[in-house]
C-alpha cells in the first residue's frame, strides 16, 4: 500500500488536498508494527532454549518500536491536514515527509549505537549468526533487481524512427551489464573475504554503502529512461506542443520547464547517480579489504610506494569521478551524456583489471576480490560450491 501510493511530489507535499500522504505514513506505520509482532514472538512466546534467538528478536522490538513512534507521529501529522482543519489548501507541508526520514534513520542509528557498545563476546551471545554466503547470493540477486529497473526503464519508453534514440537506447543496455560486471567484479564471492566477516564496524560501513548504492542505480536506470524520452516521439513534434506530449500517470499538462531546462536536470541526476556508484563502490571494496591491507597492496618492502601503478589506479578513480562531475556541466544532448557515462564506466573496468595488474595480492584467491574460485577468466558473480561437514562446524 506504501509503494502504490507514492505520487509526484506536487500530490506528496499537499497533505491537505490530497490523501496520499496520510495513506503513505499509515502503511509504513502498519508494516512496522507487523514487524515488532513477528519479532516479539521470536523473543517472548516461540523461542525456547535459543538465547541468542530470544535477545535478538527483542533488540528488534526496541529498535522498530522507536521508528514505529516516528511513523504515528507522521500518520497523525498527515491525517490531521488531511481530515482536519487546520491546514491550509494548496500550501506545502514536508514535516511528514521529514518525520518518515528521521523514522528510517533512528532505526539505523540506535542498531549501529548498540552494536559499538557492546563488546565481541556479548555481541555473540544475543546475536544470530549471518549465513554470509547465503547473504552474498542474496544482494547479489538484490543488485541484479536495481539493474533490471534500468533495463526496463528503457524498454517500456515509446520508440522513435530517428537514430539518436537507438543509440542512446544500445548505450543504455550495454553501460547496465557493465555495471552489473563492475559490481561483481569488486565484491568478494566467500565469506571468508567479506567486510561482514572482517569486522563489526567494516559490515556496517558495507551495509550502508549497500543503500545508498542501490538508491543510485536507481537514479540512474530513471535517467536512462528520461534520456531516451528526449527523443520518443511524444517529444519528436517539439517540447512546447501539449497536443504531441503524453504526460505521466498524474501530472498536468502545462510544462514547468523548457527543453534546456529539462535536460540539465536529467543530466544532473544522472551524473550524480553515476559518481555515487563509483564512490559506494570502492567504499564497499575498502569495507572488504581493509585500510591497512589496500595500502600494503600498493606498497611493497623493497621498492616502497609503486608511483605508477599508485597514479594509473588510485589517482585514476578518482579522476574519473571528477571528469563525470565536469562533464556533466558541459553536456546536455541525451546521446552524448549516455555515451560520457558508458566511457566512465569502460574506464572504471580498465581501472579494476589495472589494478589487479600494477598491485597483484600474491595469491589466486584473491586477485578477482576474494572470490573461492582461482580462475580469473572467469565471469565475476560464479561462486563454486563447496561442501561443508559437520566436522568443520564442530572446528568453528
């Protein structure tokens, strides 16, 4: 019911003339408790025997019983504009919208909080232990949902005879699987390699970076789709002409921008969403490897600092990062922004395989990130099975 009713912002920000918002604060009012439910019956009425089990779902009816607070206040905020009288029609309101946002981040302040404090042994006996494995796969699919959201944002768009749409269009696909290569070329593919496996603070750090890397291939799948609408017909007759433009569920059909306009804006979201990825990117990286063992890497007992390989790879990133953010002040026109950002991307692969080549880690297992598998041929997301005995649970 949340997702259904997310609407333009003009719909969100009018509480009093529309209900969207109060049904929008309702929904994720209901779903959190739903979810202190569930958890209050692992920690109170099921569990037996299961310590860990039992204080694990009761830290999750403190730290959603917190955001649930938030969330009545939104509901009650929104459901007073909406069906009272003391709003004002036609004037905008953020405070639930505000309110939803602090709701979602003093969850996540008051778990990363409690999990400093607590010490590795107490951490260990109210926790259940993460299956990494298990989870790698999973955000591993979670990832490939995100890229499929640019996928689709190409294809649903109407089609156009002129080949600057195709263009963009093939530009499009091909910067989405490289995404996805560059994605899993960076990950580790064992928990043995993995930030969750390394440290409390390093997984934190990873499952962050995780959203907000998330929210910007989103940002930029949407600015894909925006970018080949720039040449679909509903725009081949000319911006200004309302009878030629098929508006969007809900919008109006006046244009709050002109074609310039429009255009900076796409290019804004797009080249924003493009330098988060790189940076959440080789944040995760970070997360997985380390500060100390990164530097080791790019350092060696005899020669000291390897200059080359430290400006062709580590100054290189961020070059690129900086280049997208220059580009993108320069360039508007669709298919010369998807082709920038395809080269930034081809470039960020270069700059993986540079480094495996200028700052190599001495064995196998680790030069494609950690991976179980020793073949670096290989596609980047194979993960090799392995068989485990009840002797190596014993071992742990």
């Amino acid at each position: 019911s949340a997702v259904l009713h997310i609407r333009p912002v003009k719909y969100m920000s009018h509480p009093v003339d529309h209900p969207e918002m109060f049904v929008f604060c309702l929904a994720n009012l209901m779903g959190s408790i739903v979810i202190i439910l569930l958890n209050a019956e692992i920690g109170f009425i099921w569990v037996d025997g299961q310590d860990g089990a039992r204080h694990a779902g009761r830290t999750e009816v403190i730290q959603n019983a917190i955001s649930v607070a938030f969330s009545a206040a939104s509901t009650i905020y929104s459901g007073i504009l909406f069906y009272g009288s003391s709003g004002i029609p036609g004037k905008t309101y953020h405070g639930p919208m505000i309110i939803c946002l602090i709701s979602f981040l003093s969850k996540n302040i008051y778990v990363w909080t409690i999990h400093i404090v607590r010490g590795g042994s107490d951490f260990k006996e109210v926790n259940v232990p993460m299956n990494i494995n298990f989870a790698i796969h999973r955000m591993g699919e979670w990832v490939m949902l995100m890229l499929g959201e640019s996928i689709l944002s190409l294809i649903i768009v109407e089609v156009s005879d002129g080949e600057k749409f195709y263009l963009t269009f093939y530009v499009g696909i091909v910067s989405a699987i490289l995404l996805q290569f560059l994605y899993f070329k960076s990950q580790p593919h064992a928990a043995e390699k993995h930030s969750m496996r390394r440290t409390r603070a390093a997984g934190f750090m990873f499952s962050y970076c995780l959203q907000f890397y998330s929210i910007a291939l989103i940002i930029v799948g949407v600015s894909y789709k925006m970018l080949l609408t720039e040449y679909s017909l509903e725009y081949s007759d000319g911006y200004g002409d309302d009878s030629s433009h098929r508006a969007l569920a809900g919008a109006g059909s006046s244009h709050e921008f002109t074609m310039e306009e429009r255009r900076r804006r796409i290019t804004d979201f797009f080249a924003g969403g493009l330098i988060v990825v790189f940076l959440c990117l080789d944040v995760m990286n970070l997360a997985h490897r380390g500060i100390k063992f990164s530097y080791e890497r790019c350092a060696s007992s005899t020669e000291g600092l390897k200059i080359n390989g430290f400006i062709f790879v580590v100054l290189g990133r961020v070059t690129i990062i900086v280049g997208v953010a220059v580009w993108s002040r320069y360039i508007t026109s669709p298919h010369w922004v998807a082709l920038a950002g395809l080269v930034s991307i081809i470039l960020q692969v270069c700059i993986r395989y540079l480094g495996n080549a200028y700052f190599p880690e001495g064995t196998d297992d680790h030069k494609d990130g950690g991976g179980s598998h020793k073949h670096d041929d290989r596609w980047p997301n194979v993960t090799e099975p392995e068989i485990v005995t009840k002797e190596d649970f014993n071992d742990a």
